[in-house]
C-alpha cells in the first residue's frame, strides 16, 4: 500500500534561508507525486507534481522538489524563504492505476523575521 | 475560469442532524472527490465520482454518502451527525482525462462543527 512520511510537522527557517521539507514514499510502482500548499482557512493549491518526467520538478512561487528513487523521496526546497511562505506544506502519492491520493500530515512552515 | 466552489463554507450542526455540502467543480471537469481534514487524522479520502458514478470510495462508515449530477455538481450528505465529524470538508476537481496526473484543484472547504 501506497503512504507518505513527512519528516517534522513543524518547520521553522529565517527569511531569506533555505526552505528544505522532508517527503517520503511508499509506492508498490513508480509513483505519481505532488506537493500542495494550504494557507489558514482555504483549500489546498497545487504547488508541483512528479508524473515520471523530469526528476527536478520546478513548481509555483520558486518552489522544486527532486524525485530519488533510491531514497524513495520527494523533498520540496525554496532557496530564499519569504514571509508569505508560512504555511502548512502536504506531501502526496498515487499509484498510476489508483486515482485516489494518500495525503502526508503535512508540515507547518514557520518564517522567522 | 472559475475555480472550485464549495457551500456553505461554515456550518453550525447538533448531534444527531443530517446535513448536505455542496460544491461546483471547475467547469468542463467530470471527476469530483470529497476528503476530509482533521487535526488529528489529516486529509482522509472520502470518495471520488466521474460522471455521475462512485468511482473509488475512502474507509468511511456509510452515514457519508454522495452524489453527482449530470452538470458535475456534486453533493455530500452526513447522516446522524457525531461529534467526530467536526472538520474541514475539501472538495476537488480533476480535468479531462480525469487522470490522477492532472492533479486536483480544491475549493475553500466546508467547515462543520458538529456540537
């Protein structure tokens, strides 16, 4: 069965720091793979996704994320943080042959002046 | 174009009572699915409809239910509320194909507070 860990569920980084939160899955085969961005009372937006292209996916506001398949991971980055950045951060997985997606706890990212 | 819209965005409900959310996928998109958000349990799937057919369905007791209506509209219904409902309720939408590489688009969610 297909899961998702994220490392931390909360995350705290300086403006202007490297941005790093931690994703790892479990997929039987490849794997589809997203990171959604939710701010305080709204859904979730899309921020990337790993549909077996490019392993460097580059996704919204200067966020990537790099597939590794010999780590099993998905971690997302931002070089520089900003203070509109603060909020909580999912991981996603889905098998190609499953439409449903397994949803990480998430990871609340906290930008310090 | 017009994102995905849920309604009511906050709802007061008694143990006990029934209630119904609402929501319009994006336009032209077939596949909604429902998920809920718990502080304690995360983003748990609920179930996924494609033209106005349950495609996939999530670990949930059968007081949750859904529909789809031929504008791909889509409806959840709860029954005999439990304070354990209280949560936000996302609803999505995926283009055509409705592959899972599509990604969803979320609405603003339901918040239910059960009392």
């Amino acid at each position: 069965a297909q899961s998702v860990t994220q490392l931390g569920s909360h995350v705290s980084v300086s403006e202007g720091a490297l941005v790093l939160l931690r994703c790892n899955y479990s997929s039987s085969v490849p794997p589809y793979l997203f990171w959604y961005v939710q701010y305080p009372n709204q859904g979730l937006q899309l921020l990337l996704k790993y549909t077996s292209a490019a392993t460097l996916v580059k996704g919204i506001n200067g966020f990537e994320a790099e597939f590794k398949k010999s780590e099993t991971s998905f971690h997302l980055t931002k070089p520089s943080a900003h203070m509109s950045d603060a909020a909580e951060y999912f991981c996603a997985v889905s098998e190609v042959r499953d439409d449903k997606i397994i949803f990480g706890k998430g990871t609340r990212l906290h930008i310090l002046p | 174009k017009a994102g995905v819209t849920q309604t009511p965005r906050y709802l007061i409900k008694t143990r006990g009572q029934q209630v119904t959310l609402s929501c319009s996928p994006i336009s032209g998109h077939r596949s909604v699915s429902w998920y809920q958000q718990t502080p304690g349990q995360g983003l748990q799937f609920l179930f996924e409809y494609f033209s106005e057919t349950q495609r996939n369905k999530g670990n949930f007791p059968g007081r949750f239910s859904g529909r789809q209506f031929s504008n791909s509209r889509s409806e959840m219904n709860v029954s005999t509320l439990e304070l354990g409902d209280s949560a936000l309720y996302l609803c999505a939408s995926r283009g055509d194909p409705p592959t899972v590489s599509n990604g969803y688009t979320f609405g603003s969610g339901t918040r239910l507070t059960v009392v």
